[in-house]
C-alpha cells in the first residue's frame, strides 16, 4: 500500500530508505535549500526515482541560504575538513533544517490523504545536528500526528543504527551507490576530505563493501 511520503535528499543514507520502503512510498520529496551540493544531490534524487517509477517533487527552500547561516550554504571553501563528529563541523548546521522539511512533509502526506513520512537520519548524525536525535524524532512525530486529522507520523528507522549498517542493506538490495553524492563541497566529484566524504569512505570500509565513489583525493 503507498501510504508514505519519504524525504529524499539523493545521498547515501535516503537513497537506501527509499528502496527498502518503495513499496510503500507514494511521494519522494527533495528539498533545495540551497546547499553547496544541492544540484548534484537533486540529479541523484531524480535518477533514483525515475528507476522506481517513483513520483518526486523538488521544492524550493533556498530563502534559507538567504536567511540562515550555515558553511553549507557559504560556498565549497567554507566547508571544513575532518572527522564527521569534529566539533568543527558544527558550521555545518543548517538551523532546524530537518524540522522545516518534515512541517512540508506533514503537510503532503495530510493532503494527500497518506499516513507516514519518512526520513533517513541515523546514529551518527547524533553528535552534531539536534534535529536528528532520537528525542527530536519522538517530540515532532507527536507533533504531527496531533496537528493533523489523518494522524501522520514520522518514521525514522535508522536513528540507532551506524552508516555501515545502513550501506550493508544497500548493498543487499543492489543499490547503486555510485550513482548518490554526499559531499558537502559540491564538487563534480566528491572532495574525499570534507566530513560528510570521510564518513561514506568509512562506512563502506565498516561495512565490507566495495566504495564506488569517485574522490577527487
């Protein structure tokens, strides 16, 4: 039964959600923020729903480069280097970012009449963005199943669960990881230093599987 709208950035981690839940899934939903790696993100999205015969709608959010400060959204060179979990990649934090997309997504799911939304946040996410912790999880599925008639609710399976974890399902299912992009640089190729790079290479070593990605270093 389609019944969910899943929040789809067209990076490792949603690309996964997405074709363990397409049975389910009546709506991808990308979100230009304008982010550095929005445009190679977007074409990911848009490959990976043409495949599943998915419907998908980009939605424009760039008033948040407008409006928020965030090195995600000032250009390749303010991205730092290092680990994912430095403390320097707070500048990453784009201010309740993931709160503003799931209030859109609320809303298309009660529109359309569907009962879930989906999101691929996981468990190292936890060190840096508040709006992926389990207790922001919990707090806004309460909040939209009391603010809408359908009841809509937030699943974020891989909350507990590592990025190797979540690349060691891909790989059963036959995803093409090569064809995701997570650099936070937006570069035509991944930077292979930059935080987001430094997880995924890391991830599939964890995990055991071949990395596709294409690092320019």
């Amino acid at each position: 039964m389609k019944d969910s709208v899943i929040i789809y950035s067209g990076g490792l981690d949603s690309t996964t959600l997405l074709y363990e839940e397409r049975e389910r899934v009546a709506l991808a939903v990308t979100f230009d923020y304008g982010s550095n790696h929005a445009a190679r993100e977007i074409a990911c999205a848009r490959h990976h729903c043409a495949l599943l015969g998915v419907e998908h709608l980009v939605i424009d959010l760039t008033f948040m480069k407008r409006c928020f400060t965030s090195s995600l959204l000032s250009g390749a060179d303010a991205i730092p280097s290092g680990s994912y979990d430095d403390e320097n990649m707070k500048s990453t934090v784009v201010p309740f970012r993931n709160g503003i997309m799931l209030s859109i997504a609320c809303g298309l799911a009660e529109d359309r009449g569907l009962k879930r939304v989906l999101i691929a946040n996981h468990g190292g996410d936890h060190a840096i963005y508040p709006d992926c912790r389990p207790q922001f999880v919990r707090a806004m599925s309460s909040a939209m199943q009391a603010g809408t008639y359908e009841g809509v609710r937030l699943d974020a399976p891989y909350t507990d669960i590592s990025k190797a974890d979540i690349v060691r399902r891909g790989a059963q299912l036959g995803i093409d990881y090569g064809a995701t992009y997570s650099c936070y640089r937006g570069g035509e190729r991944h930077c292979g230093t930059c935080g987001t790079c430094t997880e995924r290479r890391e991830a599939f070593r964890e995990a055991g599987v071949a990395d596709p990605t294409n690092y320019e270093r």
